[in-house]
C-alpha cells in the first residue's frame, strides 16, 4: 500500500471514529470512553501525516506513534462493546480496520527500523 492510500485510511479511520462518538448517549461512562476514543482515533491521521513529512529515521520512528494511538482507539471501541453501550456487530469492521492500521505500522517499524 502507497503513502497516499495509508494516509486516506488512517484519515477515514478518523473520521468512522468521530461519527461514532457523536452517537454516544450521554452517559457518564459513554461520555468518559468517547473523549479519549475521540482523541486516539483522529490522533491515527495526523500522526502519520507527521512521519510522512519526518526529516530523518529517528523522527519518523518517534512519530509513528500511529501505532500507539490505532491499538489505544480499539481499546476504547472493545470497551465501548464490552459495556454493553453499543453492539459488537456495529463496531466490528471498525475495530477490524484500527486492528490492521496497528499491525502495518508495527510491520513498517520492523522492516525500516528493526523495532520489533
């Protein structure tokens, strides 16, 4: 996959995110889990955004933390199904996607930079 087209799903990612946090009831719970889901899910985006535009190796390692806040995102929408506040079937290509946005960072990481 292209830089182009991994910046368009980790950017759509984003997006499918914030959508469903605006969905949210408001619950305290809800509330709670929807502003940190809202932070990591259009934190993906960005952050690879920045490590496309990196100056050198070491910068690009630092702000691939794309992989940090992808497997953060699902922790949220794992938990957003595990409270019962919304149904495995509605999030489950979400999870699926921040799922493989998580495993091509870390392939990425490995391959350019060793990282394992």
């Amino acid at each position: 996959m292209d830089e182009g087209e991994f910046m368009r799903r980790t950017r759509e990612f984003g997006k499918r995110v914030a959508r469903v946090c605006d969905a949210l009831s408001r619950q305290r719970s809800a509330d709670a889990i929807a502003r940190q889901q809202v932070r990591s899910g259009l934190s993906v985006g960005a952050g690879y955004r920045a490590a496309c535009r990196a100056k050198s190796g070491r910068d690009m390692t630092a702000k691939l933390a794309v992989e940090e806040e992808a497997d953060e995102s699902v922790h949220w929408l794992e938990m957003l199904v595990e409270r019962g506040i919304l149904p495995a079937a509605r999030l489950r290509a979400l999870i699926q996607e921040g799922n493989q946005i998580v495993a091509m960072t870390a392939k990425t990481l490995r391959k350019r930079f060793g990282r394992s």
